[in-house]
C-alpha cells in the first residue's frame, strides 16, 4: 500500500461489521455484494449472534479474526459504532466504512457522537469514510470489491467518482451501469467526516486506472483546498461535478451593490471555472462528458466537422453545436473536392457534410478520414439514422477504422438503432463515445472545448505594485470600534484607502455649507460635480442628492442650496453632513468594480458596466479572490456589454491596461487588508488609452468588531 | 370517412405499388409491415413482374385488382411514379402516399415533374402524401394500419406526430417505443406536395383518439395559415414542436437596427409562443413534455411541491424548478401539520418534502394526497430512491391510488430503478409520467406551465384608432420611385407618417444655415436638439452630427457650425442637407419600438429599452404582426431592462398605457401599409403616466419598387 487511502480502496482483506443473515438488511446486501463480486481476498462477517453469515463462518468481533484485517465495513446500530471502531482499532483495522447513520447529521448530540468517533479513529491512525454512506466500490479487477449495498456493480473503466448522497450514489451507479460507462472506483462519502472529496481527488490524482474524476457535491467542506488541489488535478486529469444547493439565501451581505449582485450560485460557478472544472447541470450530462473526456482527446479548438447520412438531423446537430458556441468551418477546398470525388452528385458538400442515405459504411470511413484530415477541422460528429437494411454495426466497425488514432475528438450519434452499437461501446479499444440525439453530443463537445481552452490558457501573474502601502490604507480606516454590522468610511478615508492602492480618485473638497462650496468649486480647474454627504443616504440619486456639471462659485453655492432643499422636502435634511466638490470628467467608459464577501468562499471581486447599468442590467462578472491578471483580462472580455468598452459610437476606446492594473489593486488590497468587506467602485471611470482609470465615486465597508 | 383524409388514414384498402418479393426493399418491407402488424382489411401487392409476393396474390397494375382499393401505396423509380398515379385515379384510389424520391427536393427538373404529379392527383380528387417520405401509421386497432418502413410498430395511445425528416422520423418512433409513448398517427409528410402539416394539425384537430399533437419540422409553408391553425387547435390540443433549422442569414434586410436585432430565430421563437404552441429544444423533450400532457391535466401555476425519500434529489429536484421559473411555495399549515403527525421527526416538513429512506408506499400515498389537496401548491413532483429492499413497485401503486383523479399534475422520478414501474407506465390508465432524473421532469412541468398560462391569457383586443389616416401617410410618402431596395424617407415625411398615424413626435424646424438653425431655435420654447440632416449617413451620433441641450440663437448656429466643421474633419461635409432644430424633452423613459420584415413571416414588431440600450444590450422583444394590446403588454413586461420603466432611482415611472397605444398604432400603420419595409424609432421616449409618449427620432423605409 502506498497511499494513505490504499487501507481503504486496496484492501488485503475485510471485515464486515453487522454482517447478516437477513437478505435485503443493509449487513446482508453489503457482505453479499463483497462474497458475490469477487473480492480478491478474505470477507470476515462480524455478527455476535450467528455462527455463519451467508455460509462463511462468523466473528464475535473484529477482535476474534485469527487473521489480519485491512479495512472494516461497520453497518450496526449507531450506539454500537464507537465500540466497534474501538475494537477495530485495536485489532490493527487501517480503514473503516461506516454506512451506519445518526451523527452529525442528526443535529448537534449526533455532532458529538461524530467528534468522539474521530477522536478514536485518529487515536489509532486510521482512516474513515462516512459515516452515514452507501460504502465504496473497486472495479481494478486484482482488488473486485464492492463494499456498498447498491444493487449495482458497474463495469471495470476509467471513470472515478465521489457521491455526496448515499440515495443518488444508488442512482448514479445504475445509470452508469445502463449507459455501459466503465468505472474504476466510487465512494458514498456521507458526513465526510474524515475522507473528504479533496482527499478522493488527490488519490485519484495518482491512480493510474483513473482517466476522469466525477463529483456529486452538495457543499465544499474546503473551497480553497478544493481550488488549490482541483486546478492541479485538473493539468492531468479532468474534473466534471454537478453541484447542488445554494448557498443560503440570507447568508450573504446584501448591503453593497455587489453583494445583491452576486447571485447566490456566481462563486460556485467562479470558482469551479477558475479552477478548469466542468460544471454540468444534471448528472446525465455528467456521463455525457465523462464518456467524451475518458475516451477521446480534447480538442484543440471549437471548429466542428459534422458528418451526417440524412439531413434533419444534421440540421439539428448544427443547431445545437451552434447554439452552444461550437462553430461548423468551411471545409478545406482539398477536402471538399476529396468529398467530391467520393460521394454522389446529391450528396451535400458543405459542412454538415450529408452524405444522403445511400451512404455505405466503407464512405462512413473514407470521409470520416478526410475530415479529421482537414486542417479546419478540431473534432467530428458522426450521425448515422438507419436506411431500410440497417447496417449500423457495420457503420460502426468503419467509424472505429476511419477514426482509429485520430488526434481529434470524434463523437457519434446512432438515431434510432436501439442503443450503442457494440463496436463503438466504451467499454472496448478505440472507443467512440455514442449519444442518442445529437444535442447531448454538441453539449459534451462543447464543454470538453471549454476545458481544453483552460488547459490552453496562461495561468497569468500577479504583478509586484511595489507603489501600494497597507499602512497608509489602515492610517485612514482607523482604528477598529467594535461595531459588530462592520462600517462604512466616510469618503476622505475611501478616497486616502484607494490612493494607497494607487487607485486614482478626482481631485474633491469637502464643503459644510454655501461659502465653502463657492470656494472649493473655484479653486478647481474643471467643470466639478456637486454631491451630498450622508452617513446614512447610500444611492444619493435617488434623493437628488448630486448635481453634475457645475461651473464657478455661485453655481456651487447654489447647488449645495439646491441639495438641502431637496433632503428638506424629504424630510432628511438632518442627514445631510454637508457636500463634497470634486471634479468632472466629461469623457470615458463608466464601469463598476466591487467586493463582496462570500460565507463559504471568502471575497469576490466583481467587474462590469457602471452607472445604472449596473442595477438594470446587472452585467458584472465575479471571480474568487486572488485572481491573475489573464482573469483580469478574462472578466473584462466576458461583460455582456463589452461593445461599450471598444469606442461605442465614435468615443475613445476603454484602456483595458488600466482596467486590468486597477482590478490587479483590488485584489491586493483585499491580500493585504482582510478587514475589507464590501467595496462598490462605482463608476470607475475608464479614459482613453494610456490615459488611464479614475474611481469617480466609491464606498467601502469595512470588518469592525474587536474579534 | 367523414373526412378528406380519412382515405389516407382509414383506409378499408390499400394497394402497395412497386411490393417487393426481396426483403430489405422498400417494396418489401412496407407491404411485410402492413401485413404482419394486422392491417384490418385487404394489402393487394402490385407488382408486374410477380405472380405472388410475401405469398399473397399480386396484381400487374392497380386497374387489374378486382375489388375496390382507397389507399395505394407508392415505392416504385421516380420514372414509374405518374403512369401509378395515373392508374391509381382511374381505378378510384382516394389517397396515395408516394414513398420515391427524386421529385421537388432534386432541384428544378424534379420540381416541374412534381408539379405534373400534383396535377394528376388534383384531376382525379385524390389526396397525397410525400413525396419523398418514410409512409403513414395508424395504431388505431379497427384500422391498425403501418404503411412505413420503419422498423418500429408502436403502441397505441393519445400522440400524433407529423416529421418533415423520414430519418428522423424513424428514430421517433424507435424513440417512442422504447419509451412506452402511445401513438395514434404518424405521418412522414416529406416534400408536402399536398397535406402538410397544417392539414394533419386541422386533422389531428378533429381526432378523438389524438390528445397531444408533436410535429418535428424543418420549415413553414405557410406560416400564417399555421398560426391561425395552431392557436385554435391549442385550445383544445396541445401542440408541441422541434424545429430545426434557421432562415438563410443574409435573407433578411438588415439595414435598419431593428433588421439587426431580429436574430434569425425570433420570428420562429415569435409566432410559435403567439400561438400557444411549446417550443423544445430535443425530440427527447418533445417525448417529455408529451408524455406529461396526454396523462395529467395541465398545472393552473407555477407552485410546484416536491416529495422525495433523498435529500440529494431533492436538492436537484429543487435547484432545477427554481432555474426553470417554477417556485416551491411554503406549504399550507394545516398541510404542515399533516405531514408532521404522518412522518418521523427526521423528515423535512418544508418544500422539499423529504419523508427520509424510511417512507414506506402508504407514507407515500398518504404525503401525497396531503400535497395535491395544498392549496398553495399547482403540481406535485415524486422523487423516489429505493433503499435495500426495492419496493419500486409498491411505491408506484401507491402514486397511482394517491395521486388517482388528482386536479393537478402529479409527475414521478423513479430513480436507479431500470427504467418506469410498470405501475406507472404511460399505456395503462391512472398514467403519472415517469422521468430518469428530476431535470427532465421539471423541464417537462415548466413547459406545461407556460402551456396553462397561455390557455389562461386573455387574447386581447386591438382597438378601433379612429384618429388615424392612411391617406395623409401615402400622402407624405408619395409615388413610388421604382428604387429597387426600397428608400428611407426624409425626416419631414417620417414625421408627417408618424403624425397620421397618432404617433406624437418633437416638434422641428429644418434650418438650411446658420442663421435659419438660430431663427429656429428662437421660434421653440424648449432647450432644442440640434441634429444633422443627411440622406446617407444613419447613425447620425457617430460622425458627431447631434448637439444636445441648446439654449437660445447664437448657440444654435454655433451648432450649426459644430456639425459641419465635424463632417468637413472626415471629408463628408457634402452629405449635410441641413439640420433639424428640435425641442427638447430632459426628463421620459428612453424606449425603442421597430419593425422590421422577415422573408418568411412577413413583419415583426420590437419593442425594447432605446437610445444606447439598443446596440449594447438588444434587450429587444419581438412578435409577429398583427398583434392585440395583450401582446403590447406581454411585450413591455418582457424586456429585461424594465426596471429602467418603473420609476428608476427616482424618476417617474413610464406611462405603459401609452406605450401600448404607440405599439398598436404601429401595428395598425403596418396593417394599413404594407409599402413599410422596415421603421425604428429610437428612442420613444416614454414620459411619465398620464403624459403620453414622443417619438424623438424616427426612420422609415418603404417598398419602392413599381411591382
């Protein structure tokens, strides 16, 4: 045993603990399973009560096996659990299972029951996957256990995957077995109160049986470790999960415009994108990529190759691919006249390529060569719908010749041929993954096309900034008050944060009443913009409380009497604690920059169009804290909007560099300062090129309490 | 036969011309169905060269059958296809279904021989199916009629289903089949030479044995013909529909924004939810969303409970509703409380209903006659996980006897369980529709859902406009030119067309000079906009030819100047006919109303937030002309924006009576006008209620060739 986990999934031998007579208890299934699978070495059925179980003598206890016990499946009462682990422990047992329930998912009592359970499981250096789980299953035919009570005992292959539920592992398992999809291990992790899904993926990480790592996941006990150990994974092996369930409704602070922008589900789907996992949203399509991504290559760009013998359903298969960014090329001229020579004259020669239903399998081969051929071509769908005398199996053994070797992926799809024909199962050599309509097909290709573009992608730097000073940035949040909601600073501290951070801000002036703003608009060169000062009033639109386009003193002076007026009407005007004066820029893109902070995932950075966009169209791309500056780039070239950034109707372009170096600030004020909650840089003007940004408005909220 | 197509589909005797003696044959294989799947009344082979095929007599020709025959079949060479038919009507056949090919769909030589066919069946009164298909099915045991050759013979049930593809229509009813989908009649209507599509849905209308009509096509013939057919049949059948395939995209005019914005598909997506009809994107979902409505009424809403012995399905059940605008509403409290004296304490009492793996049938039975008698909850979705003992079974009668004469949908999920209980199957009375996973079932219900609401909608009036007149819009456009690509009208007559037709436009002034862009300016009350004036450049804002917020002479022939010195800048200084001095309006809604034409469905209307909005967002919704005020309404809740239309941040909130009036007015312009190709108005600015809308600036194209 080499790895840590070996005790569990290599075992030399095992003890079910609970083993019984009964055929349909959970002791039956599981040590039946164990005995009618072939497990490669000894099954011990642990039952104080019996002298057999299923005709294999039984123990009292793990303790009266005259033989060494490698791993421990514990399926008795919950109350009995501890002593049985104590007992496994003591016998020298590396790994448990436990199926049994009732522990930290019961509550807070379960909870210490789970705590004191680990405490013995450490004492003894042992590793444990549960409890509350469905058990763990070993396809690798030298090892054949299957430790679990499903009724499924799946084929041998290159797929492992990791369940959060028992009652979907069931499901998952049955699936997998209908679809013919080859399993190397499985494992029902329940409470994780040990193994955890990050364990399972760095062990798969070096299993050499495992080509892909699927995940049911309900939560991350980890996210970062998750991040940290998917994204290395990932170089070698891809990662697909359907996750489930949000993250409480309520959980998150709401308070800042990006907190009620990032929807609950944006950092599951950040993080998960960072870190180059395919996220699928049913386990359907979970199988529909892991059959793709175990037996084909990534392909090395989104131009695809349709090969079709009738025509509706190459029009559907160009729909879907289509519709999910896959892009159909003109063929090469080469090809195309190759296709010529080879096809008959109604045969259509464009892509989709539609042979027409006189198509031979002997073609299906030929052209198939020609377009993994081509050189504008990065992967292949082959349709295949039945003439009269259906010759699929035929077509099949053509498609497995003409795409033997093939550097590109190459997917089928036989419509209405009952199933996979065997000479395309995944379950043998040169194995072509097989959908029964096309969009299953477009929708896997189109994902494992993502995941080669992450494998693509520069992983980006952080660049040094050595102009940025934490110390000057907690000079101006002072010190911590203990106000347990967190606070907001007041502007002269946002402003003095940002331009410790190198962030530029307009030059303002804060003015307590008329006079003041008379001389704080006069000694600014520019047109300035005239904006309340309030405590308590966050959208100061929405109260008039801004007036744009001010130009000298008495202008000024009237535009602070104007404010006051309108905070008056509203009965406000004890909120107001006077107006700041600060210049106008006339020119430039208005985007939006933010904070918000996640209860799983810690801090989110948010990037998009400002202004009213922001609330209307709510096109703000996030990221999980810390990002490169290739996500930078990434989340600017993702906004909805982008057009407005590129010099919409004859303005500037956007200076993208500055754009980038800006979020690059964020992000290490967020290292740097993890009392930062919440900051909305709304807008952050940017200029022309070379000319850079200017965070004309912004608010920040900040950690307060004394803890 | 009451009904015309009654001697293609009931039959009391066919002919198969061109029977085959070689199995594997077209010839062959048609007669072989109709004889071995029990065609109820005589199969006569005809076949010159045989004295008997499939050991049943056969005839030289059609004239030589000695007894009436109201069907014939047709798989003969293209060349033999018009002497048959010929025979055919002079022998009486009533109907015939030509399976050869090599007619319309082989290009012109085949289009004019398709023509000579049609004229022949016209002459004699017959009915024709293809050519160019795969053949007609009717499962109806007291005619039980397969005239294809597909493989497949399905069961019988409640769905219809018309393919424009043969190939496709093989793999649906191989689909079908294996799904346990009940079928009445299938039609493989190839080239539609004679019925159509819109025949069989007028057909199917009128079926008592068809409850839900599918139909898998590739294009409309007449597209309006089968909206005023479809949105009658809905009332009663639901109809659902793939289509597949997109108009030729350089086909539409795409000059105007409008043209732009009117994706290739949004005239499809328009007309289908216009009348009633479901969309789906697979023939999976086609299945899907079948199978719910030929069982299960259709929901009133879209509160949907979910039962489940799984916490992980539930999850997914949960996640994948929400995503697909369903909401699980709290449940009642008496329901509550129910559920709280039924279930063990572990169980989750709020939506999701999670009974725990415990629940046994009757727990299930009795929990869901609790949930269909909520009355906060529309439709109930029944997840089930077996635990050890597989009662699948027992759990599946007990949804049949909870969920029996049930007012609202009940859906199930069988998960891990090899496919639907028996109990449940959709061939035997008491049908509850059975899914793999949750997402298909939820897919499915939002679908019926969206059904329900259109069933309940109002159709909406289209009012009287006794305000308007065509008279002096023709006057404004004038003669027609005979420009081939149509013409834009100048300002001055767009604004005249406008005015006919009620629409409310800023009051302008052309100035030619400086001096009459100062008079102008002096002559309106309100800050004007100063706007450039030329034939050939649209967007006027990108050569810089629009000064906002003028005030008074001098700056307006400061305008005057600003523009031309812009346009001579980038060398367009002779495409300035002049400017418009316009008033001005600061406060209003910026929205967008256009039309444009779709080669195939004629005009659509869109509406849509206007100014930048337009290009940055195309938050653009589309409908088919003619529409009711209902559609008006529909179309501004539609918009993604419309926020920006209730009062954002302050301002007043748009006056959406108006702007249901403007888009009848359009509509009402469209239907008096067919030479108007293609209009954007942009923005409409939408004041605020009560004060009415104004079009700011306007472009109208109009037909102008003398045909």
């Amino acid at each position: 045993m080499n790895h840590a986990l070996d005790c569990l999934f290599r075992p030399r031998s095992i003890a079910v603990v609970g083993a019984s007579r009964t055929r349909g208890t959970l002791g039956a299934e599981i040590f039946h399973n164990l005995v009618s699978n072939g497990f490669s070495g000894p099954v011990y059925p642990v039952n104080p009560g019996a002298a057999s179980v299923q005709s294999v003598r039984a123990f009292g206890t793990v303790l009266e096996i005259p033989d060494p016990v490698d791993l421990a499946i514990l399926v008795v009462p919950q109350k009995r659990v501890l002593p049985a682990v104590e007992d496994c422990g003591r016998k020298g047992v590396r790994g448990v299972v436990v199926i049994s329930a009732g522990f930290g998912e019961t509550g807070l009592a379960g909870r210490a029951l789970q705590d004191e359970l680990m405490a013995r499981v450490h004492a003894h250096g042992m590793r444990l996957i549960g409890p509350n789980c469905l058990g763990i299953l070993n396809t690798d035919p030298a090892i054949s256990m299957d430790a679990t009570f499903a009724p499924t005992w799946p084929p041998h292959g290159g797929v492992s995957l990791s369940s959060q539920s028992g009652a979907l592992g069931v499901a998952i398992l049955d699936r997998a077995r209908d679809l013919g999809i080859g399993i190397s291990q499985f494992a029902s992790i329940g409470n994780k109160a040990d193994v955890s899904g990050n364990d399972l993926l760095e062990y798969w990480e070096s299993d050499p049986a495992t080509r892909v790592i699927l995940m049911y996941m309900e939560s991350f006990g980890n996210p970062r470790r998750f991040w940290q150990i998917a994204r290395r994974v990932g170089r070698t092996k891809p990662i697909a999960v359907v996750k489930s369930g949000r993250t409480a409704a309520g959980a998150r602070a709401a308070s800042s415009h990006t907190g009620a922008l990032a929807g609950l589900d944006v950092a599951v789907d950040a993080l998960l994108g960072q870190a180059g996992v395919i996220r699928t949203d049913t386990i359907e399509q979970l199988f529909d990529v892991a059959i793709l991504l175990a037996n084909q290559p990534v392909a090395a760009g989104h131009r695809v190759a349709i090969l079709t013998n009738a025509g509706g359903p190459g029009i559907m298969a160009t729909d879907a691919c289509e519709s999910r960014g896959l892009q159909l090329p003109a063929l090469a001229p080469h090809t195309e006249a190759a296709l010529r020579a080879l096809l008959p004259p109604e045969a259509s020669l464009r892509n989709p390529v539609d042979m027409i239903a006189s198509a031979s399998a002997p073609t299906y081969e030929a052209a198939l060569r020609l377009l993994i051929a081509d050189p504008n071509v990065d992967s292949v769908i082959v349709l295949f719908v039945p003439p009269v005398v259906t010759e699929a199996t035929a077509v099949a053994e053509a498609i497995r010749r003409g795409g033997a070797g093939s550097p590109k992926p190459v997917l089928t799809c036989f419509m209405g041929t009952h199933g996979v024909p065997p000479a395309l199962s995944s379950l043998r050599e040169g194995r072509f993954p097989s959908y029964a309509f096309p969009e299953a097909a477009a929708i896997a290709l189109s994902r494992s096309v993502a995941y080669g573009r992450w494998l693509a992608r520069p992983e980006g730097t952080v660049p040094a900034l050595d102009d940025v000073s934490s110390a000057r940035a907690r000079a101006a949040i002072g010190p911590a008050r203990g106000e347990p909601t967190g606070r907001w600073l007041e502007p002269e501290q946002v402003r003095e944060v940002l331009a410790a951070y190198g962030l530029r801000t307009p030059r303002g002036i804060v003015a307590r009443d008329e006079d003041a703003a008379a001389r704080a608009a006069e000694g600014l060169e520019r047109p300035v913009a005239v904006k309340l000062m309030s405590a308590t009033i966050t959208h100061k639109t929405d109260v008039g409380g801004v007036v744009l386009d001010v130009r000298g003193g008495p202008a000024a002076a009237n535009a602070f009497r104007t404010i006051r007026d309108r905070l008056t009407e509203r009965g406000l005007e004890g909120e107001m604690s006077g107006v700041l004066v600060q210049e106008m820029f006339s020119s430039g893109v208005e985007t939006f920059v933010g904070v918000t902070q996640d209860p799983v995932f810690g801090p989110l950075i948010g990037f998009g169009l400002g202004g009213v966009n922001v609330e209307v169209w709510k096109d703000v791309v996030f990221r999980v804290h810390p990002i490169t500056d290739e996500d930078a780039r990434d989340m600017i070239a993702q906004v909805r909007g982008g057009k407005l950034l590129d010099g919409f109707r004859g303005a500037p372009p956007a200076d993208r560099v500055a754009l980038v170096d800006a979020l690059m600030r964020v992000s290490r004020m967020l290292a740097d300062l993890p009392e930062l909650l919440e900051m909305d840089i709304n807008p952050l003007l940017a200029l022309g090129p070379g000319e850079g940004t200017v965070a004309v408005d912004a608010r920040i909220r900040v950690r307060d309490s004394l803890t």
